[in-house]
C-alpha cells in the first residue's frame, strides 16, 4: 500500500486482508482461531518489553483518524493478568483508541506461551509447503499482525526471501473474486501476481479477460506490460532514479517509488501492517 494519500485514514489504506471465505474447509492456517472480546480500555496494561516510547498525539495522528472512521481493523493480542489483561501486541492501536475516546477495544485473549505455540504452528504449516497460496500469504499476514513482525523478520522466521513474502502478501489485495480463482487452480500463481502488480482498478477486468481467453502466463505478462505502458506513457525510468530507490528500500526494508518532474517529485513508500508502519517510523525519528 502506498503512503501518498495517507490523510484518508490508514483504515482505507490497510483494508481488513485476510478473508476467510477464500480459504477452503479446514485450512490450518486459521486453526484455533480465539474469540474476540470487547474490553474497556482502562483494563489492558501497556507491554512493559515495548521498545517504542514515543506514542505521541501527532505519530498516531493517521491512526486516529482511521480508528474514528473504521474502528480498530486487526484486534489487539493480550493475555490475562487477574481481572486485567497484559498487552502481548497492538500498543499503537491501544494508546490511538484511547486518545480517540474509544471505551472498548476488540482484543484476543491467548497466553504468551500460547502465542509462541502458534508462531511455532504456522510457521510449520508453511514449512510443510501443502499451503495454497493464499493460505501462505494469511500465514505470513499473521505472523506480521500477531507478532509485531517485520516481513523481514518474516523471512528470517521461515527460511524464504523478502521478495517471496512481499510478492504473497500482496495476493491478499487481490478482490475475493481472483483469490477464490486463485485457490480453486482457475488461475496459476504467477498469474495472480501479475495482476496483483496491476492498477486496482484494472485487476478484475484483467482477470476476467485472462479466465475468458484462457491465456498462457507469458500472455498474461505480456498484457500486464501493454497496460504497464498506457499507464506510464511509455516513460523509461532513469538509471539514477532507479538507483536511488534500490538505496531506500535497502534502507527502509521495504518498496519505495520516485516519481519526479523537473527538480521536485514525491516518493512513496508501501507498508503492509499497521506495525511495520510503525517500524517505519522509528526508523525516521531515529534519523532526526
């Protein structure tokens, strides 16, 4: 997801990716599920091992905002403590709810070592390489949402590449339509990539074109090019340009574009979770 137009709120940017009617009967991936609660928020204390102290008004100013439009998204994570509860994950949304005078949070009980259980559990499942891919993809969309991981700690955690984390998690954008085409073998893997790299506003009509012609994924990537084209102007990015984004996303740990006119321009960089934003804003207050 880019961040240029962030001040819709983060809740239009970071829509709920994990749809269950997609995932065949009895997936793994979301065995065990818990139930979620609806807690006052003055019961949930703060994770006394959360390395991030800055939680001022003005970082959580985006998240506020897509609270006070969408409510909370993705439940915080918390295990009992008495009558209480002890933050395990979600402090962002926790302290964003409170200053925009939410009462109660959605929020999931599980021990601490119960949650170690299921990183051990879905990271076993991907392992086992019998996940279709939108299964791996909410397996790693899990992992990110749960344990406040990175999808470069993802990678670490099991063995895979940035990029194959990056290309599956963006499966997850694709309409429910192509997802459920996806799993049911209607359509290849590197299919679904291809048009989950397309416009969104382009991706249906694309995949409806793809099933009805029944194109080759040379076809597909060949289409997916002519509109890459239109799109572009047929404009060949600069050397430098390109450069300098590698040097950002080597930085920043995740996709960055540059588009400039002249001697100004924006530059947009993508985030898949509310934490890995939070992770890269840390790593800009660290360079202030």
């Amino acid at each position: 997801m880019a961040s240029g137009g962030l001040g819709r709120g983060l809740g239009s940017l970071i829509p709920s990716k994990i749809k269950k009617e997609v995932l065949p009967a009895g997936s793994q991936v979301l065995v065990g599920e818990s139930a979620i609660l609806d807690v006052e928020v003055g019961k949930i204390k703060p994770n006394p091992h959360q390395p991030r102290r800055d939680f001022s008004h003005e970082a959580l100013e985006e998240l506020i905002l897509s609270i006070k439009e969408h409510g909370i998204l993705q439940p915080l994570i918390a295990s009992r403590d008495g009558d209480r509860f002890q933050l395990i994950a979600g402090e962002r949304r926790l302290r964003a709810a409170e200053m925009a005078g939410l009462t109660t949070v959605p929020l999931i009980v599980r021990q601490a070592e119960e949650q170690q259980q299921l990183e051990l559990a879905l990271v076993e499942n991907i392992q086992r390489r019998n996940l279709n891919p939108i299964e791996e993809a909410v397996s790693y969309q899990r992992l990110i949402d749960e344990f406040n991981l990175t999808q470069e700690a993802v990678a670490k955690r099991v063995g895979k590449s940035r990029t194959v984390i990056t290309n599956n998690l963006r499966l997850l954008a694709l309409p429910t339509e192509i997802q459920k085409a996806l799993v049911d073998g209607k359509i290849s893997y590197s299919t679904a990539r291809v048009i989950a790299g397309l416009p969104a506003e382009k991706r249906l009509d694309f995949f409806h074109a793809a099933i009805k012609n029944d194109l080759t994924v040379r076809a597909v990537e060949g289409e997916a090019k002519k509109v890459a084209v239109r799109r572009h102007f047929r404009k060949v990015k600069d050397p430098e340009l390109q450069a300098q984004e590698e040097a950002l996303q080597q930085a920043l740990g995740t996709k960055v574009s540059i588009k400039k006119t002249g001697s100004s321009g924006s530059i947009t960089i993508e985030f898949y979770s509310d934490e890995e934003l939070a992770g890269l804003l840390a790593k800009f207050e660290r360079a202030d």
